[in-house]
C-alpha cells in the first residue's frame, strides 16, 4: 500500500476525530468548517475520495458521509493521534481508589468499577496468575488416611484449598508446618514450585527424610495452586448496551456471546504483557468478538517486577483513543504499585 501524502494523513485523523466524536459519517464541508484546515470543500472531497479507493473509508450510501475503517483507526492509533496527558483530576480519583483498598478487597473488581467510570464503557480485568500470586502461610489437616487438605493463604487475603495425596501423622504434619514456615512466606507460587524441586534434587534433602516428604508435600500443593486457571472480571456490560453501535437485536446478541468468549478475551488482553504501555486491539485483530465491531484497550500490570495480569476496556471501535489510553496505563501503573505494597518484599531463593 502507498504511504499516505501529509495532506491525506491530515484529512484522515480530522476524519477518524469528527466520527468518534458524533458516531456520524464525515462530510467534507463538515471537515473544511471544523478542522482548520487550509483546504477547500472540493480538495477535501478529492482527499476522501483517494482514502477511500485506499480502503482506509467507507460510504454508508451515495449522499453520505464516509466511515473510517479498521485500517484508518489502526493508522490513527499507530502514526497519527496525540496521547493526551492525564487529567488531574483523573489522576486523583486512581491515587485516591487505590490507597484506600486493602488487602483481602475484591481488588479486580473495584478496579473495574474505576475503569466503567473513568471511560464510560466496559471494563476488563484479567487477575494475577496463580504463579505471580505471594504465600503467607502454608497449613496441611489430615481429611483421611491418606490424603491431607492444603490452605493456602495468600499475601492480598485470598485462600485456596487444594487437596493432596499422602500417608501422614499429626506429629509429623507440625514437624513439617515448623520446616516449611521459614521457606514459604513472602514468596510466589512460582518461586516455590522451582524451589521446592531444587530442594528435593539436593543430597541433603534426600538424606533427610522429614525434610524430603515435606518439601514434596508443599511442591504438591503449590504446583496445582500455581497452574490454576486465570480468572477474568467483566465490570459495566451496560455501558455497552448504551453505545448506538449496539442498539439492535443484533448486535446485542453478538455483544453478549463475545462478552461470554472468556478465553478468547484472556488471550487478546495477553497481548498487553507484550510490549510496554497500553495495547490496543480492534475489528478483524478481535477475531470474530462481536463480529469486528469491538475494541480493546490493554495494558499489563506487574507484581514484584514480573508482568501478572492485565486491566483494559472494551468498546466500540469508535473509542476515543487518545484519553482511554492514558487511563488504562495508569491505572495500570496504580495496580502495580498496589500489588507491590501488598505482596510485601522478595527472599532471597537460597533462604530456608
């Protein structure tokens, strides 16, 4: 494809800003009163023409305006618009929700009731995965002969329970509890799962046998703890609903089976971790999710410098990109110190 002149590319982001703007297609008088720009009705008309033989328009009908396409909001996302900074004022309401959340909270959700407010549609949150999530305290009760019940208790106040095969008595459950205090708080499940196999590949460890059964029994417990599935939060679906892009019955019906398709949102929200800042994917880069109608902006948060998970919004491709990026990053950033301040510091892997 040809590289756009400057004029064309001038004509394009004025085009794509005026129909996110109104939701209607863009005439050329419309952009010749409002863009400012040094150009007549008719040059402008000639600009929209070439743009859309280039497919980055489209014309509803003979006497309309013309829609941007997926290709002209990629273009304007990658080369042509300006990120706005961050509102003061938004900027106080991240700080402000943040600092007052504790430990134990329903994090993922409170943060995308902040998102659906900050940006007026959808928010999506894709929690910690299980291996970035920090244990406090790791306790075993015997259920039967040979099996015992692992609580996990984890740094941000969530608890999972996982049980375990194993033939052992009370006595040795608290020899154990007692060894494995001092090796599991303050890290992941991750670090863990790595540490307890190096553990039990040591001379040492196999030369001592409570040490090597209770190393196994906590590899057993955080293994399956830490391969657990990923869980995704979906916060204001009614803000959607009110979007005009979503007012038939249609539409509706395909916005709900894409809000449904959780593993395929999981996977585009990924694309976040990928790169630095926010991530945005739209129409045919959605897939078939509400049939390349749909936007989503990423970005990663992290969790002791690692990425975790990720926080985005979900929308029309008619998104004002300029400030729901900046939002999303932000408050992105604001998870990651939060995650941080609850998951307290790093050990050190050679500790016992």
């Amino acid at each position: 494809m040809p590289e756009l002149s400057h004029r064309a590319r001038q004509v394009l982001y004025h085009c794509v800003t005026e129909y996110v703007a109104t939701g209607e297609p863009v005439g050329s008088r419309t952009l010749a009163k409002k863009s400012g720009l040094d150009l007549s009705p008719a040059s402008i008309r000639n600009v929209l023409a070439d743009l859309e033989e280039l497919g980055y328009l489209r014309q509803p009908h003979t006497s309309a305006g013309r829609i941007p396409t997926d290709r002209a909001f990629r273009l304007f996302i990658d080369a042509l618009m300006h990120v706005r900074e961050l509102a003061t004022d938004d900027e106080a309401s991240i700080r402000e929700r943040f600092a007052s959340l504790e430990p134990g909270q329903d994090v993922m959700r409170e943060t995308g009731k902040l998102l659906v407010e900050l940006t007026g549609t959808a928010a999506v949150i894709v929690s910690p995965r299980a291996e970035t999530l920090v244990l406090k305290q790791l306790r075993f009760l015997r259920t039967g002969t040979d099996e015992v019940l692992a609580v996990l208790v984890m740094k941000n106040g969530t608890v999972q329970n996982r049980f375990v095969t194993a033939t052992v008595t009370e006595a040795e459950l608290q020899r154990m509890h007692n060894l494995l205090d001092d090796v599991v708080e303050g890290r992941s499940l991750g670090e863990l799962r790595d540490l307890f196999e190096r553990r039990l590949q040591s001379e040492r460890v196999q030369q001592n046998e409570l040490r090597r059964r209770a190393f196994e029994l906590g590899g057993a417990a955080v293994q399956e703890a830490a391969d657990s599935q990923t869980d995704l939060v979906i916060e204001g679906q009614d803000k959607l609903l009110e979007k005009p892009e979503f007012h038939d019955a249609d539409h509706v019906r395909q916005l709900v089976t894409a809000l449904d398709a959780r593993e395929k949102l999981i996977k585009l929200l990924d694309l976040a971790m990928q790169g630095k800042g926010g991530h945005v994917a739209l129409g045919d880069e959605v897939g078939d999710l509400g049939s390349g109608q749909l936007a989503i902006v990423g970005a990663a948060y992290t969790a002791r410098g690692q990425a975790a998970g990720t926080i985005g919004v979900i929308g029309p491709t008619r998104m004002d990109y300029p400030r729901v990026l900046p939002l999303v990053a932000a408050t992105a950033s604001a998870m990651s110190e939060f995650m941080d301040r609850t998951d307290g510091g790093r050990k050190n892997d050679d500790q016992e």
